[in-house]
C-alpha cells in the first residue's frame, strides 16, 4: 500500500511546487507595478517573503530527507507472508506428523530405546510448535511495521493537502499590493501548520520504529535461547539395536 500512498504524495508535491511557483508569479507582477519611489512602502511586503523563504527551506529540508528513507510496506509485509509460508507452517505441519499417535516407531518398537525416543519426541514436536509461534509473531512485528510506514505517509499527505489549500488561497490574494501582506501571511501559515504536522509524523513514527526494534530484538533474543538446540534423544540407549535383539539390546519388535 506505501507504494500507492508514496506516489500520491510525490503528486502532491509537484502541485504545491506549481502552486508555490505561481504564488511567487503573482507577488512578482504585483510588485512590478509599484515605481520606485515607493519602495519603502514595499518594505514589509519584501520581509515577510524572506520570512515565507525560510519556512519554505525548512519545509523541504524536512521533506528532502524524508523522501530519501520511504520505506516499503509492501516489502515488509511479503516477508512477513514468508515467515509464515515458508517457516511457521511448515514447522506446524511437521510438528503434526511427530505426533506420538502418527508414529509407526512407537507401535513397532519396544524397549529401553524405544522409550527413549518416545520421550524426545514431544520435546521435539514443543520445539517445532515454538518455531511456528516465532514465525507468527515475526509476522505480526513486519506487518506493524509496514502499518505504521502506511500511516505515516497518510500523514505526510494530509500535511502537504494543508499547504496545497493554503497556496491556492494564497494566490487568490496575490492580486493587488493590498492584498500581498495577507497573501504571504496565508501561505506561511499553510506551511508552518504543515512543517509543523510533518514533525508530529515523524515523532509517532520514530516513537513506533522504536518500540518495534524492541520487539524485534526480543525475537531475535528469543531465537537464541529457546530454538538453539534440537531436543535430542539419549544415542548411548538407542545404539547398537538390531532387529532380533540377540546380545540383550535396547530394540525389540512388538508382535
């Protein structure tokens, strides 16, 4: 969905880049009707448009590196479809099929040995249920993930609508020298209010990025201590079996 959303506000961007364009048109020809002896008059006009210049630098610097980070929800959330399709579920099917009850070794087999491996096998099937639950979770932690770069950009869009409204009105202003101070006045508003949306944007999404990387590295941590090693049955018991059993071995056939 970021792709989408992403490409709506590349679209966004390129309108208030016009609109900005054409705002600064309009105060240019305005200007260009004042003669010069007075200037002076104009002074305010002038101050308030290097004022609007610095609001404007800030909004795109803000923007320009946002732009340069954007994230793929999409990607995030295809790997998390993969911890599940290629990790969880296979785990859990796996872990069905060493079910005791589906085992022919345990109706077969009896003795020392075969009780052995009796009773790794539900360690075994845990460790598999516990890989299927990790791959669960790492999918629920990419798709929050891939929701919170949705929202964002939802947000940077709804900032960049506020500036986009607040140029055309601005424009519609731009008409007369009367008309220039409040013009300018509009449009530094527009941007402001959307500097200042972009900064409460970035702020939830570095809030969230944040507590995910927590939850992730949990995960992670997770991984280490609890699917590091395969339960394993005790090999001193199960070798040296054959299937009659002569020198008193740990297998025997059940009849």
């Amino acid at each position: 969905m970021s792709n989408a959303i992403i490409a709506e506000v590349d679209e966004k961007l390129r309108e208030i880049e016009r609109d900005v364009q054409r705002f600064f048109d309009a105060v240019n020809e305005v200007l260009s009707w004042v003669p010069d002896f007075l200037s002076d008059l104009i002074e305010p006009i002038r101050r308030g448009i290097e004022g609007l210049n610095q609001k404007l630098r800030e909004f795109w610097d803000r923007i320009n590196q946002m732009l340069t980070q954007r994230g793929d929800s999409d990607r995030l959330k295809q790997a998390g479809d993969a911890w599940v399709d290629q990790v969880g579920n296979p785990a859990g099917d796996l872990a069905g099929s060493l079910s005791l009850d589906k085992l022919r070794t345990t109706v077969d087999w009896s003795g020392r040995a075969a009780e052995a491996y009796k009773a790794s096998v539900p360690a075994q099937v845990s460790g598999l249920g516990g890989i299927k639950d990790l791959a669960n979770q790492m999918k629920s932690s990419l798709v929050n993930l891939a929701n919170a770069i949705d929202n964002f950009w939802l947000a940077i869009k709804a900032a960049l609508v506020v500036f986009a409204v607040g140029a055309v009105a601005a424009i519609a202003t731009a008409c007369t020298v009367v008309g220039l101070p409040a013009a300018i006045a509009a449009i530094a508003t527009a941007v402001g209010v959307s500097v200042g949306l972009v900064v409460t944007a970035v702020t939830s999404m570095q809030s969230l990025t944040q507590t995910i990387a927590v939850e992730q590295g949990n995960l992670k941590q997770k991984i280490h201590d609890d699917l590091g090693s395969w339960a394993r049955t005790n090999t001193e018991v199960l070798g040296h079996a054959s299937v009659n059993d002569p020198s008193g071995m740990n297998w025997h056939v059940t009849a």
